[in-house]
C-alpha cells in the first residue's frame, strides 16, 4: 500500500462546521496525492475519521464511529484506520487505550501529515504501533485552500481564525486549539475569491470568536469590521453571512460594516448563553444583562431588518429556578429569529465541571423543553409575518416533492429553518425571487417571481 494512486480512502467528518473546512482540506491534500477517495467505506483501503471532542455527546459519537470501522477492518478489505481532529488532541492517551485496531493518529495541529497518517509513513514514534502525528499549539498559518468540498458548490464556510481567548468556564476549545490566531485579511481574500471562482456564491465567515478578529491592530481597515469591507468588494459574491459573534467584544465598527455592505446579510449569530448576571459572571462571559440588552437594541436600531440568532445553556451549575424563570422571559420579551437551546454538559477538565450544585439531567431537559415552547410561539409568529412579503431565497437542494428548498437572508444553512419553493423548477445554486404564501411549522413556503442563474466571479 505504498503506492497512493492504488489507495481507496473514504473520510468521516464529525462535529462542526470548523472541523469540515479542516475534513476538506485533507480530502484535498488526499487528492492532490493521487488517492482515489470513495464514499463507500466497504471499498476503501483506508478510513480516516475526523472527530469532535467538544462534549461528552460527541466524543461518545466519535468512539461508536470508530470501533464500527475498526471492527469492518477486521471483517474486510480495509487495511488502516486514521482518526484524526479534536478527539485525538484532547484524548490521545485514552483513545491509545480503549480503541485498539486503530493505525494512526493525525492532531488538529497536524492537518497536513494527513497523506502520511493514511499511506502508512512512520511518525514521531515509530516502534509504536500506532503512527503519532501530534504537535504542541503553533501560530495559526495553515491555509484552507485546494479544498475538496463538501457543501454543496454553491455556498461555503471561510475560516478566518482559529482557537479563541475568552475563557469561557464550560468551554474545552482554548485547551483542544489553543489561543486564537488570526488569518492575516490577504489570505482571507485569497481564499474567498477562490471559493467564489470555484461557485460559492454565498461565503460564510467562522470561527470560534469572530468578533475579535484583528483584535489589538489599530491600523486603518484592520480588524473584522475592516475584513467585512474588504470581502464586500469581490466580484460574484451574493452573500456574505457572519457566524459566532461573541457579545462582549461586539464593535460599533463591526455592525457599521454590516449595515453600509452590500453582501453582507443582516444576520447575527450570536450566542448569548444566559441572561441572569451570576450566571454570566459564573459562565464568564464578560458581559451583563444590561450591556447585552444595549448591544441587541442597538442591532435592531442600526442594522436594517436584522435577523438575530442566539443560543442559550440551561441547567448550568447552581442556576437557580429563578435564574431559569429570568432566562425565559427574556427569550419571551426580546423575541429572537431564531434560537436553539443546549443542556449544560458537564465536562470535567473544565472550571465549570468542578463548580457545586450540579443539576439534574432531567431539570436540565424539562427547563430546555420550556424555552423551546416559548420559542415556537415566537418562530412561528415571525414566519408568518414573513406571508405576503418579497425575498430572495437561494435554492440549496429539491425535497421529495420536487419543489426547491432554499433560505432567505436570515436563514443560514444546517441551523436554520429553510424556504419551500412551490411551482418552480430552480436547480441548486439559483437564486429565486420569491413572495411568501404559508408555513409549514418551521419553515416558510414561498411561489417564484423571478430566477437569477449563478455566475463565475472573483
């Protein structure tokens, strides 16, 4: 197996929309070495399975995917098992000791020895049986382009940092990626117009806190606000959408980009986690009710038809049934777009972990229950607005019913609701110009006024 153009590689890509640019690249790096990647795994010479080790839930998940394709390399013709991404970073030891068959191990820090990992080459460590490829945090310099996509072609993410500051006390990123390093704004471009050409038409920019992009550069132009002007001016470029926005280090300079861009949709994820000040001191957040309140009105006052989407924890450490009753009318009063609730996973190398007065898991799950009723009401309430109104959708895919299924502005793709298309034959990458006729729970449902078909740019 020492001859790459005879090596079968089928890729599994866990976990976040962060961790499928890095999936990307590899299968690009993969490529441009000569294997022939396969999406059928009982063919392949080779898995590499790319994890998540954020919480409990998806290194469980993780390990389920990995002893299923050991125990196919057992049975079959595949030969070498590769896991790779943050489950090895955070837990390399532990996977060493309870997933054996596995034949090499690849760090987020060592994306590229990802030909090496899977065409067998010796690491660090070769008298281990296990090849090792694992490296200490390092400036992040590493390039996401000569990517093989895995989104459809027509819409991709661009990450323009990696590893993150805050100090968030649930929160494992800082220990598994390290402090935050920036992409310098050249190489953004670079990467964007080269999505663009390869036809992207709507960029989605990420990272673990994009907000403090550029942080501490006080040249002309510099940080995110400066970055989104910058990406505004590629030619063949539709949308640009904003994902991961962090509260506290939100600038009067981020959201002036946002509101004078012409790409730039008026969409802001945002996570806030809770509302109750000792949570938010608790959580360290670094911001309190009143400074969130002041930077959500201000979205709505200078952003026009901003669609704010957030997250929330409940069940964190010590939240009080009061602290719960405070977080939900909150959520009632303010009505977001959009919102998604997570139950307080309890990791142990975390501040938090190690904070008193655990919940309960089934508190958590009754609490978590109750805010998605209340948000419902809300969603349901705004789509409806939305009946009777002109927009743009941008088809993603055709449901079983042949209509297209797209997302307007304030939809982004995998978190939000979609768009249904009636009467219409759009192909993906198409952009249609719609007027709303109903709801389908969730989703809107929309009839064409008009079609615009994409284009190269960049």
């Amino acid at each position: 197996m020492n001859q790459s153009s005879e090596t079968r590689v089928a890729f599994v890509s866990l976990g976040c929309v962060k961790n499928l640019v890095d999936s990307e690249k590899m299968l690009g790096q993969l490529a441009e070495a000569g294997c022939v990647l396969t999406a059928d795994e009982d063919d392949a010479h080779v898995v590499v399975i790319n994890t998540c080790g954020f919480l409990e839930a998806a290194r469980t998940e993780a390990d389920e995917v990995i002893r299923e394709v050991v125990d196919r390399k057992a049975n079959g013709t595949l030969r070498r098992v590769v896991v790779a991404g943050c489950l090895v970073q955070r837990d390399k030891q532990a996977i060493l000791q309870r997933l054996d068959g596995v034949d090499a191990l690849v760090g987020v820090n060592n994306r590229d020895d990802i030909v090496d990992a899977v065409l067998g080459g010796e690491a660090d460590a070769p008298e281990r049986a296990v090849d090792v490829y694992l490296n200490d945090y390092h400036p992040f310099t590493q390039l996401d382009t000569a990517r093989l996509r895995l989104t459809p072609a027509h819409y991709a993410y661009l990450r323009i940092s990696e590893g993150c500051d805050q100090k968030c006390t649930f929160c494992t990123i800082p220990a598994i990626r390290g402090a935050m390093h920036c992409k310098p704004p050249q190489a953004v471009m670079t990467e964007a117009r080269e999505l663009v050409a390869d036809g992207a038409r709507e960029i989605l920019l990420i990272g673990q806190d994009t907000t403090s992009y550029g942080l501490g550069d006080d040249s002309p132009g510099s940080g995110l606000g400066g970055l989104l002007r910058q990406l505004d001016t590629i030619a063949g470029l539709d949308w640009l959408r904003l994902m991961y926005v962090y509260p506290s280090v939100m600038t009067d300079d981020i959201i002036d980009a946002i509101a004078g861009s012409e790409r730039v949709c008026n969409y802001i994820d945002i996570p806030l986690q809770h509302i109750s000040d000792r949570v938010l001191k608790a959580m360290h957040r670094q911001i309190d009710r009143a400074a969130t309140e002041r930077l959500l009105l201000k979205l709505r006052d200078r952003i026009p038809g901003v669609v704010i989407r957030t997250t929330m924890i409940t069940g964190f450490p010590g939240e009080t049934e009061g602290e719960f009753e405070e977080l939900r009318d909150f959520i009632e009063q303010f009505r977001f777009d959009a919102l998604g609730v997570f139950p307080y996973s309890l990791e142990p190398d975390t501040p938090a972990g190690r904070m008193k007065d655990q919940i309960h898991d089934d508190v958590k799950q009754e609490r978590l229950d109750a805010l998605m009723t209340t948000q419902q009401e809300i969603a349901f309430d705004l789509a409806d607005e939305r009946i009777g109104t002109e927009f743009e959708v941008l088809v993603d895919g055709v449901d079983e019913q042949g209509r297209p299924v797209g997302r307007h502005r304030g939809q982004a793709p995998a978190v939000d609701s979609v768009t249904f298309v009636t009467d219409c034959q759009a192909e993906p990458g198409e952009m249609v110009t719609v007027r709303g006729t109903d709801r389908d729970g969730y989703d809107l449902v929309a009839r064409p006024t008009s079609i615009s078909l994409p284009t190269l740019g960049g």
